[in-house]
C-alpha cells in the first residue's frame, strides 16, 4: 500500500506513518523508486469458471498497542495545539483593546492639553491688548474745563474732527485714530489727554495724518 493509502485507512497523518517506518514499527520496501508499505493479503485459490467469484475481502489491518498510542498522543498533541492558538488569538484580542484604550486615552490628553493652550494664549493676547494699543473714546461735543496754558489753542474732541474734515466711514476713522494715538505717543503738541479723551488743536494743520 502506499503511505498515503495506508494513512487513509488507518486514519493518522501521513507524517505519523513515515515515523512508524523509521522506528522499525511498519515494513516498508521502494518499488520502482517509490515507497510502499508492505501489507499481509489473504491467499487466493483459484475457483472453477462456472462458480461466481466473490469480490475480494479486505483483511483488516492490525494495529498495535504502540500504535494506537501514538494515535492518541498525536490527537492530544492536536488538541494542546488548538488551545495554545485559542489562548494566543484571545491574549492578541485583549492586547489590541489595551492598546486603542491608551491611544483613545492620549488622544483626549491631547485635545485637553491643546484647549488649554489656546486660552492661556488668548488670556495672554487679550492682557497685552491694552498696552499695545491706547482705546480712545470718541467724546461727545461738550465743554471741557482746561487750565489757563490749555486755553491757548481751540481744542476739540475727535468727533468734532471728523465733522470738520467730513471723515464719515468707520474704517476711515477707525484708521486716523491709529494715527493720532501713534502721533500722541510721540509727544505731538497738537494733541493732548484730558481726563482720558483725546482733544486736538483745530487751529493746528492735520495733513500729515489724513493723507
């Protein structure tokens, strides 16, 4: 019989037949350059023509203690194998939850700390705001009490200005106010503070800053 065939039949592994051999445990011969297992057969006698002949019984092959041992070691075998992958794909299953765990976890930590970023940043833009910057309210046209020194020029808030030179739109205005507060930091004496509020001389030429 070949190994295979001999393997079907017993129902092991082609593998467990080929170690049968080495071991001395099966008698196997080459044929041809190829392997087989040698195998008792029951004689046959020769029977008249006129006689039916019956189809040949198959002896059942005997197998040994030591066999069916290795049989059952191969099956238990089998089975730890099956357990050990068991437990791997379970371990692998587990491993991968911890893992998108922890980077779900980082990811939170990320957003947290960037959110906390972003208000201590606008925190710090909104407490330089001021000094960057003077906020200069336009007054209402009203009487204002200045001393005598003061009195020297004809002083007018700024919405008086933007009447007198006809500057209507906000970004226009919005533009020489940036202009006068440069211009007042550097000490013009065309402007002055009082109480706040930002007065210019109107007897005074401005056409270096509405240009």
């Amino acid at each position: 019989m070949k190994p295979a065939e001999y393997a079907q039949e017993l129902g092991i592994s082609r593998q467990a037949v080929y170690a049968k051999i080495k071991r001395g445990i099966l008698q196997a011969k080459s044929v041809e350059g190829k392997l087989y297992i040698v195998v008792d057969k029951p004689n046959q006698t020769a029977k008249p023509t006129n006689t039916p002949v019956s189809p040949p019984v198959k002896k059942p092959i005997k197998v040994s203690a030591s066999e069916v041992k290795d049989y059952k070691a191969l099956l238990k075998a089998k089975d730890e194998t099956i357990s050990v992958l068991k437990g791997t794909v379970k371990d692998l299953k587990k491993s991968n939850k911890q893992i998108s765990t922890t980077l779900k976890g980082e990811i939170d930590l990320l957003k947290e700390a960037f959110h906390e970023m972003r208000s201590l940043y606008v925190l710090q833009l909104e407490q330089k705001k001021p000094k960057e910057q003077e906020v200069i309210e336009v007054e209402e046209e009203q009487e204002v009490t200045v001393d005598k020194a003061e009195k020297e020029g004809h002083w007018i808030g700024l919405k008086k200005f933007f009447k007198q030179h006809k500057i209507s739109k906000e970004k226009h205005q919005e533009k020489v106010i940036k202009r006068l507060t440069k211009a007042f930091k550097k000490n013009d004496n065309r402007l002055m503070n009082v109480e706040g509020k930002l007065k210019l001389n109107a007897d005074r030429d401005y056409q270096d800053i509405l240009k």
